[in-house]
C-alpha cells in the first residue's frame, strides 16, 4: 500500500474515532444532566425510624387544679409518609404519621400538701405535614418545614392525705420544628429534626406553665 495513501486513511480514522469520542461524552454529559433534573431522593412513600429528647407533659386534676409535671425525655419514633416534589424537584409537600415509644414516666411530688402523683406513659402518635426545598446541584438535601398534631394518654395515680385513686389523661399539643434530611446511600436517606410545641390549656388553672423546651432527634428513611 501506498504510504501516504496509509497516512490518509490512519488521519481519517483518527478523525473519525475522535469525533466519535466526542459524541458519546456529548451523549454522558446530557445524560447527567437529565439524570440531576431528575433526581427524586425524597419522592413518593417512604418509612423510617428516629430516636432522640422530646419535651413530656402531663396532667392531673386535684382541687381544681391542672397539676402538671414536665420533662425531656427519650422518644423512639416509627414514621411513614408520602412526599411529592414538584418544579424540576426543587420543592416538596408531604404527609407523615408517626409511632412513638416514650420514656414517659414522670412524677409531682408536694410535701407540704403530702400529695404524690405519678404519670405513666409509654407510647404516643402524630399526624402532621411537611414542606422542604432540595438543595445542591444533584438534590440530594432537603431542608423541611414540619407541624404534627401529637397525642400522648397517661394513666394517673395520685396519693394524698385521703388515699389513693387512678385518673386518665391525654395531652395533645402541636409539634413544629425545621429539619434537614440527605441522600446517602441507594434510597436510603438520614435526617435530624429540631422543633418545639404549642399546647393550649384554654381556662384551666394550672401549677406551672409549660416550658416550650426544644425536641431533636435524628434518624434513617428508606425511599421507596
């Protein structure tokens, strides 16, 4: 074969492979764009479990008297939901209901009127909704708004100077906070939560104002 005609044809070839090369990244970088404007980290149902200090209430009724006692206690949660994101997935609705397990015993104790009253209580649940933004280029952070309608019932014993008798009591409150939650592997996904609550006691007379101390917790999702 002619050695320019070979030179001709190998310059060709290269042309030809590098045009080809140029193309199939063209091709990946396209398909990495549309797999970012795509990305649905916190799409659609999901479950998870999260663990942390949540601020316990309960109450009691002696002589007239809503007698509270007060503490942050561990929680262990269980939570499922559905979340939608809309506009190139940029932001987000949701509904979530959660499942807890408290550490929810807690006692008042007042010598002078020798009265002693315990609060029993290990479970409480939620229903509320969520409201976030994604962030970065691939969305795979959310930061979220969340407000939740918690029930917690105790079972009440009080002891005084008469005797001993049971009531029952359920405190229902609305739980608000911001969180922050991030893809990390596969469809599973970690968050933490800050938050406090609002209660409303309307007219009653109570021994102490609740103090709106703050909840945290931190957990792990599975997307499905």
């Amino acid at each position: 074969m002619n050695i320019h005609l070979y030179l001709k044809i190998k310059f060709l070839l290269l042309i030809l492979f590098s045009q080809v090369l140029v193309l199939a990244q063209n091709n990946k970088t396209q398909e990495n764009q549309a797999d970012i404007i795509n990305n649905r980290f916190f799409d659609g149902f999901y479950l998870g479990a999260n663990v942390g200090s949540q601020n316990l209430f309960g109450g009691s009724f002696v002589d007239g008297v809503d007698i509270l006692a007060q503490e942050s206690r561990f929680v262990a949660e269980l939570f499922t939901g559905f979340r939608k994101q809309f506009l190139k997935n940029r932001l987000l609705v949701g509904a979530e209901f959660q499942f807890g397990f408290t550490d929810g015993d807690l006692m008042h104790t007042d010598l002078e009127k020798q009265l002693e009253i315990t609060y029993k209580n290990n479970t409480q649940s939620g229903f509320g909704l969520t409201l976030g933004v994604t962030l970065g280029n691939r969305k795979n952070m959310l930061l979220f708004a969340y407000g939740n309608e918690t029930t917690r019932k105790f079972d009440v014993s009080i002891t005084d100077r008469f005797g001993t008798y049971q009531q029952k009591d359920e405190q229902g409150m609305l739980k608000y906070g911001i969180g922050l939650e991030m893809a990390v592997y596969k469809k599973i996904n970690i968050r933490a939560t800050a938050g406090g609550l609002r209660v409303d006691f309307g007219n009653l007379e109570t021994n102490i104002n609740v103090e709106d101390k703050m909840d945290v917790t931190i957990g792990i999702t599975y997307q499905f």
